[in-house]
C-alpha cells in the first residue's frame, strides 16, 4: 500500500510542472508570485447505495467528470482497500 502511495505521489509531483515568476514591481517588495498550471487532478471518490452501503467493482466509465461543463478524460483510474477517512481523523492519527 505505501509502495502504491509513493508511486502516486511522484507521479502527481511530475504531472504538475510549476513556474515561479519575479513580481514586478519595487526593489523594496522581496514577494514572488507563483504560478501553478495542473495539468492532473486527484480525485477521491466514495461511492454508497441507498443504504450507505460502499459501492465496489466500478470501473472509469461508470464515471464522469467535468470542468466548466467540458467533460474531462480520466488518466489513471484505481479502486481502494480502505474506507475514506474525514478530516478530524487524520488529525488524530
């Protein structure tokens, strides 16, 4: 699992080239201004029945996803092991 892990975050940090660009302006003023252009976009979903029940066995073309209304290509498509986890548990550990 954390081999799976890791893949995916080299996979996310080289699918996202980022650009720092000098803000004009004065010599007084040290601030930059990043630039980020994401060409991937991570997105975990959960799926439930009517009952809350988890949903598995569903494959990319069970699914849609759109960006201002332009329907968007899946890149890469895996199903978990784990149930989803909420915030407030991450912060416990």
């Amino acid at each position: 699992m954390m081999a799976k892990l890791a893949l995916l975050l080299v996979m996310g940090a080289l699918a996202t080239p980022f650009v720092a660009v000098a803000q004009n302006g004065d010599a007084d003023s040290p601030e930059a201004v990043f630039r980020i252009e994401v060409d991937m976009v991570l997105l975990n979903v959960a799926v439930t029945d009517r009952r809350g029940n988890y949903v598995t066995g569903l494959r990319p073309w069970d699914f849609r996803v759109s960006e201002d209304g332009i329907e968007q290509t899946l890149a890469t498509f895996a199903e978990g092991s784990e149930a989803p986890r909420r915030l407030g548990e991450f912060a416990q550990g």
